[in-house]
C-alpha cells in the first residue's frame, strides 16, 4: 500500500502562482486558501482560462467564464489591489456575465436585448415587423398585455412590474463623478454615476484625451476620463451609423444623423435641381452647428407641422399661400406662420417682399369681421389711400418693423372704436360735431387722441366735419445730470460683468443719443473698418469711434453666436432675436437696459443735449439720421439749460457779494 501523499496536488499551486502572478498584493498563503475552497469542476474551469489568459484577473476582459467571474469578486471584495471586474462586452457596465457571445460575455439585460433582435418578425398582436422576445409577441405589446393584468402598489398604475419602474427604489450609491450618495442611474466602468451626473455627461460629451474624439466619457485611464474604447471598453453611446455619441432625447442615433432622416421623410419625393425652393434650406439645416434644435423644431414646432402639412400638396409655395393660412387662423396660429415664414425667408425658400403692407391688411380684415359692412368702405379706403403710402415711406428711414405695425394698427384700431360710437348714436360721421369728438376724447384712455390722423383724412375727403383734435400731451424730456451721464457710460465701457449687449447698446445710447428701437435695428456691417479705424455708420456720414468704444463694438459684433434654434439661420442684425431673420424689438431692449440701471429716455436726452451743445445741427444731422428740425429743437433746449446755469452761477456770485 502506497504512502498517503502530503501537500495540496501540483495542479492546486499552480493555479495559486498564476493567481499572485499578476497580484504581488496577495500572499501565496491566501491564494493557497482560496484554490482549497473552490469546486474541482470551478478550479478545472479556471485554471483552463488562466492558461488561454494570464492577466485575467487585472484586464477587465468579458470573456471571463462564471468561475474566474466569483473570483474576481471574492478578491475585489478582500480588497485586493489591481483586480479589475470584468465588464459586459455590449453595454460596457459592470454586471454579472451569462451568456457567452462572439468576443466575450453580455450581462442579463443585453442577453434579452441579442435574443430579442434574434427573431424579427410580424408581431401576433400589433402585425408590425419588430423583435419578437415572447410567444412570437413585440415586447410593447407584452407588456401592455402584463401591464393589464397588474398594477403598482405604489402609484396605483397599471405596470407590468410591480413597484413600477418609477416608483422602485434604487439602490443609493457614491456617485463616481461628484461623490455623492445618491440613487444609481447607470454603472459605468468608472464607477456607479447618479441621475445628475449621468444627464451632464450624456447632453455634454467630453473630448476624450487619449483618442481627441468627441465621446460619452465613461471610463478612466490613470485617472483623467477617457471613452470607452480607449480604456478597452466597447461604446454604449455610440451612434452606428456615424460613431458620434447618441442623441440623449432620441433612441438609437445621434442628433445629426436623426435629423438627416427627418429631412428626408420632410423633402424627398420634392424635384431637386434649381427649381426646389427648398434645396437652400436643406442643406442649410443639414450641416447646422446645433442639430439638436434643428430636430427639436422638427419634432415638436407647430410650424414644422404646417410646413409639412404645406409640402404634402406638392406645389409650390407662395407668400399669397401662407396669407391664406394666416387669415383662417386665429392671432396665434397667424403669429405661427409668421414665424415660418421667417424661417424660409431666411433660407431663401421665398423671395423677399414689403411685409409691412400684408400685415397691415391682415389686420384690418380680422378689425372688419367685427364690425358693421357700412364700416368697411371708409376703413379700407383710409387704410390704402392714407396708411400704407405714409408706412412705406417711414421703411426708408426706420427699420423698426414692429414699431411701424404697431402704429398703423392703433390708427386702425382707434378709427374703428370711434365709428362704433357713432353708430351707438345713432348720428352719421358727417354729423358729428366738435362737443360730441370732446366728450369721447375725455372718457377714455389717452390713446383715443390717434383718432386725429383719421379725423383729418375724412375732414379733406367730405366724409366729416373739420373736427379738431388736440396733439397727445408729451411731457418734457428728463435728463440724466451730466455726473450720472458720464459714470454710466463710463460704467458701460469698462464693466466686464454687464451683458455684452447691454453694454453696447448702452453706449450707443449713451453717446449719439439713438432711440433705442433704431439702435435694436443696426445691420451687423454698422460697425466697420475704414482706413484702419473703426467706424459706425447710423446714416449717411461715418462716426469715427474711440478706441474703447470702437473695442467693445468689435467684441460685440465678433461674439460667438447665441446658442438655440435660432443660430441656425442667417441673420443681418448686430442685436439679432430668436425669431429667424428678426432683430430684438425696441420693447425686448429696453427692458434689458432698465433691468441693469440704463434708463433709455432720460440717456437718451442727456446725450442729445451734450451732443447738441458741441455740434451744429446741420452737422449731426447726417452723421445720427435724425431730422434737422428734431436736432434743432434740441439744440434750443441745450442753449436754454445753459442760459439758466448761467444765471444760476450769476446769481449765486451776486449773493456771496
């Protein structure tokens, strides 16, 4: 009888010199004792791998089999330097790893996702072509099937789990990004990343350092990030058609190639070459800087939706189309095609035309529906003989395109609610006398005094009596002292935490006196270089500019783009709006300057007088674009402030005497 071996069996310690080959941290004694507590069938397993794969233990690879997979984590539990879990070879995250497929192991998750795209096919229930991971059955149609039959305890809903997936509780975790203890929303081979942490990431990818791409960054190479790929992982993130990172807000591609595939369900099956309108426009938005609000005005703009619903028909569009859409439409759905009617302007998909005169004619129509036919005639006639020539002239010298509905729309407006008075009456327009013009006057709001202009017009034609109407009251301008002058203005050139446009807007307020709707209105080639100096053009002279003033227009004319829908689009205007095309309205501006202590008016008047004082009118007149009589007026206001800082300083030497 032969003698009872002593020792554990060579096999036992080999597996133990392969297992502290690569982990110098773990004593042979340990290993020794971890080899004794397996399974012969796991030990057999494992040390099979060890010999196809040393490292193993420390290069995080998915091929690892379940056995060398409850090592690795009995030695991560024991702390042990230098091992590395393993993680799935699809999704990248560090999950326990079943199935083996071509190249490695997948987690439980990713093991139904290849098995569900493993058979494709009409769904039993919907009859759509979809993976079909239950009884021949899509997995939506499976889980509203489950989802009938049960509901979450918590919420109440009907969930095909319970709790639902809402309301269950995840499990809190050190957050591997910002370090805080809070539920996991993914596991990325860096570590578990919170909610927070997780959307910064996916919204904002990083560029990786070690490859220069422009990545989701869930991995770390000798601590900084790094993509998946470059730390031996595979990019769950990844777009498969283009390799960019995906789109957060839609499954499966990136914003660009999502919007590529819009653009063609929107535009294919149109006739391309030089007659498709609508060529500019797509490429245009196809090669944008910012995809994602090009996708989001696709998916969820109402203009979208009428542009598409306008391209169903096949033909091609024209402005008379969309003012056909406007008038059936109330004041938002009008406001609507406006705005696209911005947007393929700004494209070029339509040919420039006079808005001014379309819109004030739409106006007038929706004033019509709700008055008397007799009203018509009188109305329309004052409007094209009176209004439109006097707001095509005013487009010559101002740009302000809101401003100029604004005033043939309150003409319109008030000429309307005097006829119905009238009509109340019972007394024709002809036999309207002053006393009654009075007494309506004095019984409402100031602005009924915009009745004059039509007054004027019917008294010329024979429509009415010569009924005088007085000028609105306008008080006197109020001026900034000449110390409040100076320290804002000085404030605007050199405050670094003012917005930039309110610092450029202000001091061209400040010093040319501009009002503030023309200021809103300046072309981005208003602040050009000639002969190597800076110079603003407000009208037909140059300005030549300060060297601090002429640096914080440069800065401000060459600013990045605002980011949003509306960098997307060509735009002319230094001061330019969310709406395509548009520049801010006088209103939008003047706010912003009130908002950070620039009182428009007041600035503007103290500018005027300054400038007043300094130069003649005839000379300011060319170089500000403002009217000669205006500047005249001024200039009789600055000579009057300082005849009375005369006779202040007069009088006040004959007291001291």
């Amino acid at each position: 009888m032969s003698a009872r071996r002593a020792g554990p069996p060579p096999e036992w310690v080999e597996l133990a010199d392969r297992i502290t080959a690569f982990l110098p941290g773990l004593s042979g004694e340990a290993a020794a004792r971890i080899v004794a507590g397996m399974t012969p069938s796991a030990r057999g397993r494992t040390r099979a791998h060890f010999i196809r794969h040393p490292d193993a233990l420390v290069s995080g690879a998915s091929d690892a089999p379940r056995s060398v997979q409850a090592l690795i984590i009995r030695l991560a539990e024991a702390e042990v330097p230098g091992v590395r879990q393993p993680a799935c070879l699809r999704c990248g995250r560090v999950r326990p790893l079943r199935r083996a497929v071509p190249g490695g192991r997948v987690c439980l998750g990713c093991e139904g996702t290849l098995a569900q795209r493993g058979n494709v096919g009409p769904c039993t229930v919907c009859g759509e072509d979809r993976p079909r991971p239950s009884h021949q059955i899509c997995a939506r149609c499976r889980r509203l099937q489950v989802a009938a039959t049960r509901s979450c305890s918590a919420c109440g809903k009907s969930a095909p789990m319970d709790p639902c997936v809402t309301c269950r509780p995840r499990p809190l975790a050190p957050c591997a990004l910002c370090a805080t203890s809070a539920p996991v929303d993914a596991r990325w081979p860096l570590g578990p990343v919170c909610k927070t942490c997780y959307r910064q990431a996916r919204r904002h990818p990083g560029t990786c350092p070690a490859c220069e791409k422009t990545r989701v960054l869930i991995a770390r190479q000798n601590g900084p990030r790094v993509c998946g790929p470059c730390a031996g992982h595979p990019d769950p993130y990844a777009c498969p058609r283009c390799s960019n990172p995906r789109s957060y807000n839609v499954r499966g591609l990136c914003d660009r190639c999502t919007l590529h595939d819009h653009l063609a369900g929107l535009f294919d099956g149109r006739p391309a070459g030089p007659e498709d309108q609508y060529a500019r426009m797509r490429s245009a938005l196809a090669a944008c800087d910012r995809p994602a609000t090009a996708l989001n005005w696709l998916r969820n703009s109402g203009s979208a939706a009428l542009l598409t619903k306008v391209l169903a028909d096949g033909r091609k569009l024209t402005h008379e189309d969309l003012d056909g859409l406007a008038a059936a439409e109330d004041r938002d759905g009008a406001r609507m095609v406006d705005y696209l009617r911005g947007i393929l302007l700004a494209h070029q998909a339509l040919p420039e035309r006079d808005e001014l005169p379309a819109r004030i004619e739409r106006h007038l129509a929706r004033v019509l529906l709700r008055r008397p036919k007799q009203h018509a005639v009188l109305l329309r006639a004052y409007v094209r003989w009176s209004l439109l020539p006097r707001a095509r002239r005013r487009e010559h010298r101002d740009h302000a395109f809101a401003n100029r509905l604004s005033w043939a729309q309150q003409r319109i407006n008030t000429a309307a609610d005097f006829l119905a008075t009238v009509d109340k009456t019972g007394i024709a327009l002809a036999e309207v006398t002053q006393h009654d013009l009075d007494r309506w006057l004095t019984g409402g709001r100031s602005t009924r005094y915009e009745v004059r202009d039509f007054l004027l017009w019917t008294g010329r034609r024979g429509h009415s009596r010569d009924l005088t109407v007085p000028l609105r009251p306008r008080p006197d301008p109020v001026a900034l002292d000449d110390d409040s002058h100076w320290e804002v203005l000085h404030q605007c050139l050199t405050d670094t935490d003012l917005p930039l446009d309110v610092r450029a807007a202000g001091a061209i307020l400040l010093l040319f006196g501009q009002e503030v709707t023309r200021i809103a209105a300046l072309p981005t080639n208003a602040v050009t270089v000639r002969a190597s100096e800076t110079v603003l053009v407000l009208d037909r002279v140059p300005i030549r500019l300060p060297a601090p003033l002429a640096r914080l227009l440069t800065d401000f004319a060459d600013r990045p783009r605002q980011p949003g829908w509306a960098a997307n689009h060509p735009n002319p205007w230094l001061f330019p709006s969310t709406d395509p095309g548009r520049h801010v309205t006088g209103g939008s501006l003047v706010r912003r300057l009130t908002a950070h202590g620039i009182p428009s008016r007041p600035a503007r008047a103290a500018a005027l007088v300054q400038l007043a004082q300094d130069m003649p009118p005839a000379v300011l007149a060319p170089m500000l674009g403002l009217n000669l009589i205006t500047l005249t007026r001024w200039r009789a206001r600055a000579a009057t402030d300082w005849t009375a800082y005369l006779q202040a300083r007069s009088s006040g030497r004959s007291a001291s005497t």
